[in-house]
C-alpha cells in the first residue's frame, strides 16, 4: 500500500484546503470539551445536542459552515488528551472514513511528539488492503492521498523530520499488514525472500539467502525440518544493516511460517483457516530493520527471517524424529505442530554466533499466549532487566507487553530419551508459553566481554499470537485482521540502544 503523504503545518486551521477537517472532543467531568482552535469555539455550545460525547472511537461528520473544508469530523479522544489519544482518535477517522483526497487534524497537539503521534495513528488507520479483489468486486473508494496536522502556535516550528519519522513507521506497519494478508499460495519462502529483498531495495542494507541446498550444509536442520514436508522449500533471509556510527547491535529473529497447517500433528479445520498469519514474526523483524535504515538509525541491524510451510505429506518430519539444530544440538520432534521454535532455534543461534549486544526474537509463537493474554497482550520473556526494558519503551510506544515468568522446574517438560530435548510435550497443558520460551531460552548464546569473561548474550523473545492479528470489533487505528504489532516498540528500540 502507498502511504498518504504526511505533513505537519503551523497555521491557523481555517486556512487549511482539505476535504476535511478534524476536531478533537475530549471527555470530560462535567461532559464533552472541545478542543480546538477560536473559531470553532460556537461548536462547543452544540456537542451535548448531536450527541457527542468524547468516547474513545466516536466518529462524527457534521457539515461546515464555516469554510475551512467540505466538512468536519469530531472525532473523540476519550478523558485523556496525552499522545496515545491523539494517536488513537487520528486513526479512527482514517479507519472509518473513505473516499477523501485529503484530511487535516487541528486537534490542538501541544508538543511534537504529540503531532507526529497524529500523523502515526492518521497514516496506519488509513490502511487498505485491495490487492486481492477479483473482477466484479466493488470499486476500491479513493485512496487517500494527503494528512495535514495544523499545530498550534504555541508548538515549535513544525520539523519536516516529524512526518519523515511517522511515514516510516506507517510503512513499516503496512508492509507488515500487506505480507500477512497476501495469500498464502502466493507468499511462500521463496516469494517471501524476494519480498524481502524488494523491500529493503535501494537502502544501505545487506540480503544473503540460504536455499534448502545451503540450509543442510551449513546445518541449520530446525529449518530445514518444519519445511521439508512441503513441495516448496524453506529460506533463512539474513538482512544487514551496519551503518557506520553504530555503537551497539541489535539481532532480531522472526518465526516466517507462511502456511501452518500443523504438519503430521495436524490441525482442526477450524484452526488452520487463517493460519497465513504465521509469518507475522518474520514481516515485522523485516519491516524494522528496513524503517532503521530508511531512517538512518545509528544502530546496527541484523534481522534473521526464519521461512519455511509446515505441511503434511510423505516427506514431513514425523513425531519422535531427531531434528540437529544449528551448532549441533539435537531436538526430538514430539509435536509437528510445535514447529515455530524449531525455526527459531536455527535462527536464534545464528544471531548470537555474531556476538550482539542484545537479541530479540517476535513469534506469533502459542495458542497458550491467546489463553492467558488475549488478544491486545504480547507475553515477554527473557533476561529480566533486559524485558523490563523493552516493556517500558513498549509503554512509551502505546503497546501492550506484560512479561512472563520463566519456571525452573518446567525445563524437564521438554526432557527426552534419545536427544539432548523434546520440543513439547504432548499431553502437557500448563504454561504451555512458558515452556515454548524455555525452550528457546537453550539457543542463547554466551558472549565473551572486554574482560575476556564470558556472559549470556541478553534476550527477549515476544509471542504476538494474539496481538499480531485482530479478529474482533476495529478500535482506535486498529481494523479487523493484522496489526503490525511491536513494529513501533522494536524501532524505538533500536534508537535507544544506539546510545549505550
């Protein structure tokens, strides 16, 4: 999807050419408050009639008499007017509303921060996915082309890098949203791995692809296992970005299972329908790193996108095969269904033998993930102070992360007799998140320091299993279906920790 071209104006909103106009209503004690510029002031005498209230997600056209566009949009923010409910409110219109050349949002922002959260949650709202309509389908609505923020004076000068920073990010997100909503007869590892290379086209970014050829040399059997049941074979894409002022490096790892239908471990019918979407992981560790470099974030950046189709057929790999992972250690295969961690462990390994400052690996990973968290949560595990951390600029960023225990004693859930350990165990319900993140907990590497010690390289590993995909009613710059998820935490991410 193209992105609306994103700007931020300082003047006064009834100088704006837009098709529309948006006001922000807040919620307040005593009932709806208007927030926005003088001349509107005559509105607030008519909120409590129309019925605005100021809720979250309330969307309300009203004709304009006075000028400014063809019409007016109150949109409510809800009792907070902060930065996530400007995000918030900004994307509900553009979620809700179709068929506009151009709006502008004159929700009286007080900060930068505040204006680039609008033109964000305006840009990703706007998201469309058409690509798969067929002939006899109702015509698309006009895309919309422009998003204008009007700031107040009060607010500095509007910096260009404000828009340039939030269309990044919007199509950061659309990328994702696009390859998880691409069929998956269509998407598959090698067409992934040549989406992969288009994406990061024309950036300071290094590709190198591992065929199935090269996966069984260089050893990484995880991969190389989940994907042999299908006719079309599995890839590892490993995507560089070294810019040259970069002090720290960040490895991130994606699950890119592009159709899992459970393998011999077969799933219900029911559970296999929208099972494109477990590639989500590989999208947005992808959709990251090409926004980093995009932006010029002096951090450096190495996704690993661990492809592959989890199918049934007298190739897969069956229940109690011994799979050699990466680096040599064996995993007794005891659910085909249970193929994520397999991936990720090839992946995860790699990552570490480059040493990095940290490694953060994103997986719509568990069905125990949904269990216990819903679907707005993403479960976080890993070195504690490292989770703390990423959960706090997942606060920042307006995401939902709540981290997770790691049970001592749920490491021999996964013991086996005949390898060095099983990758479920059938049977066992409990904590089933918890044991997928000790397993993956065994891939981690050790780094040698200045000190010459050695020490556990930090991670974090994301389950986005619910989070990744919205199934329920839209809200705020969220429609039904992807989501984009961590995509806006992992890049705030990457620029914190370029100053260690």
């Amino acid at each position: 999807m193209t992105i609306p071209v994103l700007s931020v104006l300082s003047a006064a909103a009834e100088g704006v050419e837009a098709e529309l106009l948006v006001l922000a209503v807040k919620k307040g004690d005593d009932g709806p408050e208007l927030l926005a510029p003088e001349v509107y002031a005559p509105l607030a005498d008519e909120l409590r009639a129309s019925g605005v209230t100021g809720s979250e997600d309330q969307v309300r056209r009203l004709p304009d008499r006075f000028g400014a566009a063809s019409g007016l949009v109150l949109v409510g923010l809800g009792p907070d007017a902060d930065d996530a409910a400007f995000r918030r409110a900004a994307g509900a219109v553009t979620r809700t509303i179709d068929g506009q050349a151009s709006i502008a949002f004159a929700l009286t922002e007080e900060t930068a921060a505040a204006a680039e959260a609008v033109l964000e949650g305006a840009a990703i709202g706007a998201y469309r996915y058409t690509a798969s309509r067929g002939v006899g389908s109702a015509p698309a609505p006009r895309p919309l082309g422009q998003i204008t923020v009007v700031v107040p004076s009060t607010v500095d000068a509007p910096d260009a890098g404000l828009a340039e920073h939030a269309t990044a990010v919007a199509e950061a997100i659309a990328l994702v949203k696009d390859l998880v909503n691409t069929p998956p007869n269509e998407l598959y590892p090698a067409t992934f791995a040549d989406a992969a290379r288009a994406a990061v086209d024309g950036l300071d970014v290094e590709v190198e692809e591992w065929d199935e050829t090269r996966l069984a040399e260089d050893g990484f059997g995880g991969i190389l296992g989940v994907g042999q049941g299908s006719s079309r074979p599995p890839r590892l894409v490993k995507l560089s970005y070294h810019p040259d002022a970069a002090r720290s490096h960040l490895a991130l790892v994606g699950k890119g299972i592009t159709f899992d239908s459970g393998g011999l471990s077969l799933k219900p019918p029911v559970s296999m329908v929208g099972m494109k979407y477990d590639m989500t992981g590989a999208a947005t560790v992808l959709a990251v790193l090409a926004a980093a470099a995009r932006l010029g974030v002096p951090t450096r950046l190495t996704a690993w996108l661990c492809l592959a189709e989890n199918l049934p057929s007298g190739t897969a790999i069956r229940p109690n095969d011994v799979l050699t992972i990466r680096g040599g250690r064996t995993v007794e295969v005891t659910n085909t269904d249970a193929e994520g961690r397999l991936v990720l462990a090839d992946g995860l390994v790699a990552a570490g033998e480059e040493g990095p400052d940290a490694i953060i690996d994103v997986a719509t990973l568990t069905g125990a993930a949904v269990v216990a968290l819903g679907n707005r949560y993403t479960g976080v595990m890993g070195d504690a102070s490292f989770v703390t951390d990423l959960i706090a600029t997942g606060s920042g960023a307006d995401e939902l992360f709540w981290p997770m225990p790691f049970p001592a004693e749920l490491r021999k859930v996964l013991d086996s007799d005949v390898a060095d350990l099983a990758n479920a165990k059938p049977g066992t319900t409990a904590g089933g998140m918890l044991v997928a993140g000790t397993f993956l907990q065994e891939f981690i590497a050790d780094r040698t320091d200045e000190e010459g010690g050695t020490t556990r390289i930090p991670w974090a590993h994301l389950d986005i299993a619910g989070s990744a995909m919205n199934g329920d009613a839209p809200y705020g710059f969220t429609a039904k279906g992807p989501t984009g998820v961590a995509v806006r935490t992992l890049l705030a991410m990457a620029e914190e920790i370029s100053h260690p």
